[in-house]
C-alpha cells in the first residue's frame, strides 16, 4: 500500500508541475486521466534504472486504487489526487525521507521545464541572442558618431550602412556605442537594436566559414563519399548559406556544395564604426599606394617596351603591358581569355587559378599582390558598389577573385572547366571591390 501511494503521488504531481510549465490548466484536484487522453500527450518519465511513460503509470495508479479500495471495501471510479499534505497525512503516508526526495526532484522538474519553455519561446541560439545587444545602422550612406548626445557634438566616427556597435546605453533617443576604436552616440531613428537588431544582423552581417586545412574538398552532398565539386586553399574565406549537423553549405566557382566543420572555422562578419583619424589615415594610404602602383606600373611598361612589344606562347602572341592605368591592366588581361585554369598555378599561358591570375596581370604592372582570394579582399582601396567599379578594380567573391573589364563584366580565372573567361561582374554575390590604380 505505502509503495503504491507513493508511486501514485510522485508521478502524478510531476506530471501536474510539468504540463503547468506548458501552459495547461492541471489543477491538483484533477483525474489525471482527463488531462492527458485530451491533451494528446504522453510524457516518459525516467528514474535510475528504467524509463516508464505517464499514460502506463496512470493505468497502473488505477489499477492499485482500485485494488486498494477493494481490500478497503471502497468502490472507486478513478484516482483522485489530493493536495501532497494530504497524501502525506493519510495512514499509510509517505515517510519523511521520500518526501524530501520527492520534493526536491519536483523542483528540480519544474526549474528545468521553466528554462525548456523559455528555450522555446525564443527559438534563439546563443549567437543570436547576442545580437540584440548590437546597433545595427539603417541609413543610406552612414551615420555620424558624436561625442555627446547631441547634434551639436563633436563628430568622432561614422557608423556606415548595416555597420554595427555594442550597445552601451539609451539617452534621450541616442544611443551610446563602442565599435572598433570609436566610442561615441549616433542617433537611435538611424539605427536598430534589440529584437529588432537579430532579424537585421541576417542581413548586415556575412556568415564565413574560413578554410583551416592546406586544401579543402567541396562536395557535392554532406558526405565524405560524396563526389568533389571544387577545392578551395587554406585560410580562404566561403560564405555560408546554409548550416547542418556537422556541415555547412557554401558558395564556391563551381556552385553550392558542401564542407566539413571539421576543416573550417566558423564566424559573423560585421563591418564596424571608423574613427575620424582612421579615415583620413587610410585615404592617405590609399592615395600613396595608388600612387606607387602607377609609378611602379609605368617603370615596368617602359622596360618591357624598349625591349619588346609582344611575346609568343604556344603559338600565341600577347601584347606587352603599356600604360599604368586599370584600363590598362583590363586590356592586358583579357588577352588570356580561354587559356586553362590550373589549382594553384599562376601563369597567365600555361594555367592559373583565380588568385594566381589577378596577381599574375599585376605583377606585369609592378604591383605585388597576394595568391588567395580572401587576402585581396584587403589590398588597395574600397570602391563602393559594382557602380562606382573600374576597368582594373579586383572584384572580390565567396573564395573567388576576378578583373573587372567594364560595361559591367570581369574576366577571370573561373573552373578546370572553362578556364579564363568573361563573365557578368553580378554572376554571383560580390563581397567586395578594390582598386589598385
């Protein structure tokens, strides 16, 4: 009888606490046999050494009422739970110990449904739920970051378009900020936080994954027996467009595959605020090193012409690089169109991959650039959108790199299958533009 009773309480009242949680009306007083069938649902309770669901304890409750009763001479239709002071002060009532046991296990349930029900009216990762503490700008061109709150203050940076800050505090409808090296207020009408910072960082921000293995095999499906779509080199930076158990789906050349967690890192990429020292610090280097590229670009054309005007490869005659202008490196560059593309290869004739292209052309010109996509997203100066772009300027993609040519094309070192080619500057989603002259 003792066993029974106490059986009869503990899962019941767990189970009370535990659908109250939900958001069902379980009162004590309730059968429980009226909740669950018109709930639909069948909790599994687990205790050291087996796991039994709520729906066969409570036909097991009945069944002990009922033969209870009988040894009794009572006559019951159905478990009646009481309050848990008046299972304890029955007869046979629970002894102290396994009340406590039971007491404390029933908190212990009701602490953890609590943070399962928040969990789930979140549906936040831990990322996400960081994201509320950012401000995100929505403006056009940028915001100004004042050193007090106040449009009379001092401008001490600018927060650009979908650039984001820390959030700090709320003042009379600014909000203070600290990103990058800049600490300051920017106006709250101009920027998102909060709920409304999670939807947007989406948008602002640039999921990466960045390759930690010396060459890594983009597959066609999640599974290392899967074919290979493409091969990527160490420490160039994909754009991921999809996260799975143990894969991410990324953008390369060849098109959407997929790659192991195991050979990539994980990151958001936001642009933050720039310092009014900091912009004109990187104008003047920008203007310096565009300055030097032409200077270095003009050298290298005037020895090349005193000493030849052309040069023959495989039956093909290229014409030697001349002036020191991007439309320069432009019409040198498309002079390689349908020669082959090579991984890791870097001769504008005998084959190229797409890094080992662009700094190929270059290095024609005397300017020095790095083999790997991700590093030329760094080089020269920033040109804001294909609009403002250049014949010359290096348009930058998720593990890809090409020349822009003009009237809205690039020409590039693209696959093992087509080779060099010419494409439309907008074939895939560009990440950034650089200008080196």
């Amino acid at each position: 009888m003792k066993n029974r009773c106490v059986k009869i309480a503990a899962c019941t009242m767990a189970a009370a606490l535990s659908f109250t949680s939900m958001g069902l009306d379980v009162c004590a007083e309730n059968n429980v046999a009226s909740v669950l069938p018109s709930s639909g649902i069948d909790y599994s309770l687990q205790s050291e050494d087996k796991s039994t669901s709520l729906s066969s304890l409570q036909e097991d409750a009945d069944k002990a009422a009922a033969l209870d009763a009988e040894e009794n001479g009572m006559s019951v239709g159905s478990v009646q739970v009481g309050s848990f002071a008046e299972i304890a002060s029955t007869e046979d009532k629970v002894s102290t110990a396994h009340t406590k046991k039971i007491e404390d296990t029933i908190v212990f349930s009701k602490g953890y449904t609590e943070d399962l029900k928040k969990a789930a009216n979140t549906g936040l990762s831990d990322e996400e739920e960081s994201f509320k503490d950012l401000v995100i700008a929505k403006v056009n061109d940028y915001v100004n970051v004042r050193d007090i709150p106040s449009e009379e203050g001092n401008i001490v940076g600018k927060l650009y378009n979908k650039s984001v800050g820390n959030f700090i505090e709320e003042t009379d409808g600014w909000y203070k900020i600290s990103s990058g090296s800049v600490e300051g207020y920017v106006k709250a009408e101009f920027c998102v936080t909060g709920d409304d910072a999670v939807d947007y960082a989406k948008e602002a921000g640039t999921r990466i994954a960045t390759v930690t293995t010396t060459t890594l095999k983009v597959r066609e499906q999640p599974d290392l027996e899967a074919a290979v779509l493409g091969l990527v080199p160490i420490e160039d930076e994909l754009i991921v467009t999809e996260e799975l158990d143990g894969w991410v789906k990324v953008n390369i050349e060849e098109g959407d595959g997929y790659v192991s967690m195991d050979y990539v890192t994980l990151s958001t990429e936001f642009v933050k605020a720039e310092s009014i020292a900091e912009e004109e610090a990187r104008l003047a280097k920008e203007e310096a090193s565009r300055k030097a590229a032409k200077e270095a670009a003009s050298k290298k054309a005037a020895q090349q012409s005193s000493s030849s005007g052309s040069e023959t490869s495989g039956g093909k005659t290229y014409a030697s690089p001349t002036g020191s202008t991007g439309a320069d490196v432009a019409n040198f560059a498309v002079q390689f169109v349908g020669n082959p593309y090579v991984y890791g290869g870097t001769s504008l004739t005998n084959g190229a991959d797409c890094s080992g292209f662009v700094m190929s052309v270059y290095n024609n010109f005397g300017v020095s650039l790095p083999h790997s996509s991700a590093a030329d997203r760094s080089v020269g100066a920033t040109v804001n959108g294909i609009e403002n772009a250049q014949p010359g300027d290096i348009i930058c993609y998720s593990g890809h790199v090409g020349i822009y040519v003009g009237n809205g094309q690039i020409v590039h070192a693209s696959t093992s299958k087509t080779g060099i080619i010419v494409s439309s500057a907008t074939y895939r989603s560009i990440l950034s533009i650089r200008r080196i002259f």
